[in-house]
C-alpha cells in the first residue's frame, strides 16, 4: 500500500488541474466592439479642425449596420439640438465627419454615437472644446524615455490561452509635443515605428482606440521577452533600435514626426525557469504552463491526507 501513495497523489493532481477553468474559457470575443471619437473626451482642439473621426460600433449579430445618421453633433448647451456635417467613409470603414459650420472658439461641442448593439446604447460620447484657430502641425515634438525596468508584462498569446505573464525588458516613451503640435494633440492620431516598421505593442488582436497604443496617446512600451516560448505575442529582439512617433490628422494628409529616439532592450541573465515558481499563483505562462492554486494545493494535502490513513487501516 506504501507504493500506492504517489498514485493517489499524482491522479488527484491530474484530475484537479484538468478540472481548473483555462485563460482561453475566460476569453471570448464582446459581443458589440466598442466606437469611438477623434477628438477624445475632454480635449481642445483647434475650431479649424478640419474633421472629426468616427469608428462606430460593430457587431457580427447587430443590425442594421451604423450610419452617420447615428451619430449626434450638437454644443454642450444644446445637446439635444443637432448641427449638421458631412461623413466621408475611410478605407477601413471609420468616417471622417466635417461640421457644416464653423466652430466657435470657447464653446463645448458634444459627439455622440446613438447605435444600438442589440437592444444596448452602448456607443461613445465625447465632449470636447473649440480653441482659437491654428495652423496643421509642420512637426511633432520630441520622444523621450519615461521608463525603463525588467518585469512581468502581460502579452497575448498565439496559444490556447488569451493572454500570458512573461518576464521583459520594457522601455516606457512618450512624445513631449512640439509648439505647432501642442494646439492639436487631442485631434492627433498616433504610430509608433521600430527601426521603420510600424510597432503593434501587443498583437494585431490589440483593443487600442484608433491614434492610440495600449499604453494610452503619445505613448507606447517597447519590450522584449527575457523568457522563451511558442506562443508569446511579437516581441522585439534584444539590441538597440531606433524610435520615432508618427501621427495623421484625420480629414487631412497631413503626416508628421517625431525626433528618433534610440532605445536598447537587453536581459540581464536568464528569465525566470518556468518550472519554478515562487509559491504564488499565476493564470499563466510561457507556453501555457501553471501554477496550482493555494486551494488545489489544500485539496491535494487533503487527499494525500485519506491515503495515508487508508494506508494505515490496512496494515
């Protein structure tokens, strides 16, 4: 019966592990991908803004699709009062919305998305004021580094899993706007270019609002992973690269940039073995590996707990 004790041990572990609740069973996709508005809530902007941007909620069971009809453009004093303008659709199916009339210099202006997902109202409102006239950016300011650490960063994963925890080397950059950017950030749309090529921090599944990275607007992490593993989202290779930030203006062709900025990702060491854990509990890791919870851990001591007492009635 002596032999019999990591049998016991080891089924109980397998049945309790098969039985935990996996990252993939907690992800799935929403059910109405949220809009959004260009200039964002809160923002000033130029009254000469020459358009404003508009992604409307999307859904695969919701119809009929969003039309520009949907949206409401009024003045904060009026919210109920609709001024009118023009929709141009865009290549990927956003819509450049140009007011009819010219803004005025000090007032709040509302945009709000009025489609229904379902039998939601689940799309964007932003409010947002008119400044002074200005004239479109010719530059874009400086790129700077705010961060630079290695740690845990959450990723997607190519894998079972939606997302997994790996160790990187991470440096944080923001963009300090220029003098004739500064007026028309909150229209501005953001990229960011790593050694030329356009820089998706997490994965081409990445939820970012158009213009902005997943760490917010003007700002980006560049990582690279300091653990290995088949299913890890893209990550850049360790070395040094250059930076630069890139940003549109919607309704324009306006293009301008950022000084270059150059940034070097390296680990120092080894990542962490994913085979050893530090007694804690994680939902995930490279290549899908896991950690038993305090309460699995609990359940095996219990189990192991029966066998030796079986064990002993037995003798």
């Amino acid at each position: 019966m002596r032999a019999m004790r990591p049998v016991v041990f080891v089924a109980a572990a397998a049945s309790l592990v098969a039985a935990a609740p996996s990252d993939a069973d907690a992800c799935s996709p929403l059910p109405c991908s949220p809009g959004y508005f260009t200039p964002v809530n809160d923002a000033a902007v130029p009254a000469n803004v020459p358009a404003f941007y508009w992604r409307p909620v999307s859904s695969a069971f919701s119809t009929p699709l969003p039309e520009p009809s949907d949206v409401l453009f009024a003045r904060a004093a009026a919210p109920t009062t609709p001024l009118p303008f023009t929709a141009a659709k865009l290549l990927d199916g956003s819509y450049a919305l140009t007011p009819q009339d010219p803004l005025t210099p000090g007032t709040d202006y509302v945009l709000t998305d009025r489609y229904k997902c379902g039998s939601m109202s689940v799309g964007p409102s932003v409010t947002f004021r008119a400044l002074a006239t200005a004239p479109q950016p010719t530059s874009l300011g400086t790129l700077t580094e705010t961060t630079n650490l290695t740690g845990p960063i959450t990723v997607p994963s190519s894998g079972g899993e939606c997302s997994v925890e790996v160790a990187a080397h991470q440096v944080g950059i923001a963009l300090q706007p220029s003098t004739d950017a500064l007026a028309w950030r909150g229209a501005l749309h953001y990229e960011t270019f790593v050694d030329g090529q356009l820089w998706h921090s997490s994965s081409s599944a990445d939820s970012a609002a158009p213009g902005s990275s997943w760490s917010g607007r003007g700002t980006d992490v560049l990582y690279a992973f300091c653990e290995e593993g088949a299913h890890l989202a893209n990550g850049l290779a360790a070395g040094t690269h250059e930076v630069v930030m890139r940003a549109t203006l919607p309704g324009t062709t306006t293009v301008v940039q950022s000084s270059a900025l150059t940034v070097e990702l390296a680990c120092a060491g080894d990542g962490p073995d994913p085979d050893e854990g530090d007694g804690g509990c994680a939902t995930g890791g490279v290549g899908g590996s896991r950690w038993l919870s305090l309460g699995m851990l609990a359940a095996l001591a219990a189990l192991v707990g029966r066998g030796h007492r079986a064990a002993r009635r037995t003798r």
